[in-house]
C-alpha cells in the first residue's frame, strides 16, 4: 500500500474515463483482447481513485492488495463493488498474460461492467 493524497482521486477517476473510451473503441473495432485490458485498466484506475479519495491509500501492484484496500474503503460508505474489482482483475490478468483468444462476448462484458465500475466510483467521489 502507499499513501496518495486525496486530492489525486479526481485525475484518476479523469484517467479511467480515458480507458473506458479506449476500451469501447477496440471493441468497435474487433480488437477484444485490447478492450478487455482496456476496461481492466478503467477499473484499476477507479479503483484507485476509489481508495485515494476515501482513505488515501492505493495498492501497488499486487491485485490481492488492490482488493484489499478496496474492501477497507468501502467500509467508510458501507458500499463496495468487489465482485466486479476482481473479476476485472482476473479478466485482465487471464487475457492479457495468457495465449487465449478473448471472444466479443466476454470483451463487451468486461468493458459494460468496466463502465458501471467507473460510473459507480464518479458518483461516490463527486
């Protein structure tokens, strides 16, 4: 964990945005894998934001870390999105590591769910 003052939140949030855009323009383009990484990296970046804002931490890049300090952010609304956290996380560590074709299917899951992830974090933040 490491410490990042809060007032980052906003240009990570900022940055998740720019995945989700880039996400949704390989989808439209047929390049699945790449918008599978791309929603994975929104949600990171949301995520981030996520635990900058509420209590100043942010994982370093361990993802069982990430899904930690997710679930201690929560805490402070009562409110976390987990489930979506960490199937990003596998998504994006099976798609993006692995030699497996990703199919349109899971890659416009992935970037729908990338997308209520982010909108999710914009509203807690803001």
């Amino acid at each position: 964990m490491r410490y990042e003052p809060k007032e980052n939140a906003l240009q990570r949030i900022k940055d998740a945005g720019e995945f989700i855009d880039s996400a949704e323009d390989n989808l439209a383009k047929g390049r699945f894998k790449a918008a599978i990484m791309n929603a994975g990296d929104a949600v990171i970046a949301a995520n981030d934001a996520f635990t900058v804002f509420f209590i100043e931490e942010k994982a370093s890049s361990d993802h069982s870390e990430a899904i930690a300090i997710h679930k201690k952010a929560g805490m402070k609304i009562n409110e976390n999105r987990l489930v979506i956290l960490k199937d990003a996380l596998d998504e994006r560590h099976l798609y993006g590591y692995r030699p497996v074709q990703a199919s349109k299917n899971t890659a416009e899951k992935d970037v729908a769910n990338a997308k209520k992830f982010v909108k999710w974090v914009e509203e807690k933040i803001k």
